[in-house]
C-alpha cells in the first residue's frame, strides 16, 4: 500500500482507538459519579453490523442506563468537527439532549481558540445504531466511528 493510504488507515482506525485509550487512562484518575463504558465496533463499513447487533440485543433496563452516546472516529483529521445534533448547521436533528452535548464540545473548543466544523449526520457511522434502536442523545467528534463511549447514569461500582 502506498504511504498515503497508510495514513489514512491510521487516522480512520487508529485515532479514535488512540484517542479513547488516553481517556480511559486520565479517568483512572478520578473517581466519577457514572460509569463509563468504552466498546469498539466492528463492521462498520458492512452495515454498522457491531453497533446494530448491540443496540438491538441490549437488555431495556440496561439501555435505559444508557445517558449519552460519544462516538469518535478520525480524529487527527485536522479539523474539530462536532456532530450538528441541533440541526442548526446541517438539518438533522438528533434525539432529545444532543444538542446539549454538542454545545458542550463547541464551548470547549472555541474557548481554547480552536474553530469548530459542525460535521453532517448522514447515519452511516455507530452512532446511527444508538439514534434509531435506542433514541439515545449523543455527539460525534471528528469524522466518527471507531470508538465509543457511553455514559452511564448510575453510580460507577469499584
């Protein structure tokens, strides 16, 4: 393969895996009032077929504890895109309380100096899974997919 399409495996595979391994290790040290979970889907480009199976198996008391989705993918992409879960930028609007998320991401952001690019939602990433079986608020940073986190709303168990 050519240098070009190595660098670009990296950025679409590598990270968001990157990425979501160095918040786990940052939250080691703090205790949390929520779980966290972190999970990595496969089969994403053959139809979201990880995140769909898990949305639609999950028990409904455990997607009940389900409060909100994170989904990062390619996220050395150069840019800071920030999914448009309000709808304001792109028309799609995602469900109840994205839009809080997203506004959080777009305060951190732009108060650090950094210009934010609202990225478009077209349901061809994980967090379409959690969106459509679940109805589950979220946000998308970057270019989305291959890792997520889900915030739980009950105490975390050591």
């Amino acid at each position: 393969p050519s240098a070009i399409s190595i660098l670009s495996l990296t950025n679409r595979l590598g990270s968001g895996t990157s990425l979501i391994m160095e918040v786990f290790h940052a939250l080691t040290k703090y205790e949390t009032k929520n779980k966290v979970r972190f999970a990595w889907w496969g089969a994403e480009e053959n139809g979201l077929v990880g995140s769909e199976y898990y949305c639609s198996t999950l028990p409904a008391d455990e997607a009940d504890k389900i409060l909100a989705y994170l989904n990062f993918d390619m996220v050395s992409k150069g840019y800071f895109g920030v999914g448009d879960g309000d709808g304001s930028s792109h028309g799609s609007v995602g469900p109840p309380g994205s839009e809080v998320i997203e506004q959080i991401y777009i305060d951190y952001f732009t108060d650090k100096g950094l210009e934010v690019t609202p990225a478009f939602l077209t349901n061809g990433s994980d967090y379409a899974s959690f969106w459509q079986f679940l109805n589950k608020r979220y946000v998308i940073c970057a270019s989305i997919r291959t890792c997520e986190l889900e915030l739980y709303t009950h105490s975390r168990t050591t």
